[in-house]
C-alpha cells in the first residue's frame, strides 16, 4: 500500500500522526502505536496492555460495524488459554494476520493466515471466523466438487454467441511458500 505520513504542524505540542493508504482511508497513531509497541520482549504487563487497547479498538470498529468478522472473532480469541498460552513471538504474527480487518474496519473478513501453519495455531480464532463465513456453526458442512455437467453442453458458439474469455482467480498456497501476507520468496 502507499502510506502518506502526515505528522501535525503542531508536533512539539500535540504529536498526531495520521496515516492514509491508497483507498484514502485515515488510520489513527493509536492502532500504530499497538502495533509498534507488540515485541518479542515485552512484558506480561505490556502484553496485557496492548492486548486491552486492541480489544477497545475491535469494540469500536464492530459498534460501527458488525459484520468485521476478523474484530468480532478476536476479541473473544485474545481470552482463551489459547491465546494466553502463545509466546510473543505468536502474538506479533497473531497480530499480523488481523491486522487488515483492524485497518480496514469495514472489512467483511479481514483475516489472513500468514503460513499454513497459523490455521492451526491460532487454530480457535480461525475456525470460528471461517465457520461463520459459511455460515457454518455446527462445523458440520463439507464442500463437494462436482464437475460433471451431464448432458449440458455449453458450447456458446452454438447458441450464435463468440467464445467467452474468463478469469479464475484463486489463492493457494504451495509447499514452502508462505501464504501472500507473508510472502518471502
């Protein structure tokens, strides 16, 4: 993204930073302070800290909307023993993977696994926003492929049309790659 940096006029007197990406959307210096200050080093007492301050901000971003499903989901997940068992190093990358749906507060989804690994570790928040995705409480549902098409024929050159041009666009991750947010290679 291209991020502006506007730091106020009045920086020796009321330091503000503002910061607009490329949909022209204005992030506080609050939510940049929460992710500059999550270390490999900080203390409980930090961790806990910041882990409130991201929980007001998740309240915050679904009273104004509630179908920002990564906001709904984490302020529940960051209770679990779970999420109290990650190292710091876990939660930065936790943090990694939400952050989206925070920056983008009208975001649906706004989660992304970094690695295929974080499905399973932070296994308790992703399955909660994926099963409500599909709307799938239970965790009962399972998808079928199906490409037979039976007798249909769809060839559109036969109904008087030109050949069609489409586009399919999936994300998928290959062995020993990371997942986009985390792409290295």
């Amino acid at each position: 993204r291209d991020l502006v940096i506007k730091i106020s006029q009045k920086y020796f007197t009321n330091p503000q930073v503002t910061i607009r990406n490329s949909r022209q959307q204005t992030y506080s210096s609050k939510i940049i302070k929460i992710a500059n200050m999550f270390s490999v080093d900080m203390s409980p007492e930090t961790r806990e800290k910041l882990v409130e301050e991201l929980v007001a901000k998740c309240e915050s971003i679904t009273a104004e909307n509630p179908g920002n499903r990564c906001c709904v989901k984490a302020q529940d997940y960051v209770t679990t023993d779970e999420f109290k068992a990650l190292s710091n190093e876990d939660v930065i990358t936790f943090w990694k993977c939400i952050k989206t749906g925070i920056d983008n507060p009208d975001s649906g989804l706004g989660c992304y696994a970094m690695t295929p690994d974080d499905y399973t570790k932070f296994g308790g928040f992703f399955d909660k926003v994926i099963r409500d995705y599909h709307g799938d409480s239970t965790g009962e549902k399972k998808h079928e492929t199906d490409w037979n098409t039976g007798d249909t024929d769809y060839d559109v050159t036969k109904l008087g049309q030109e050949e069609l041009s489409m586009r399919v666009r999936v994300g998928r991750n290959l062995v020993g790659f990371n997942l986009p947010g985390a792409m290295d290679k």
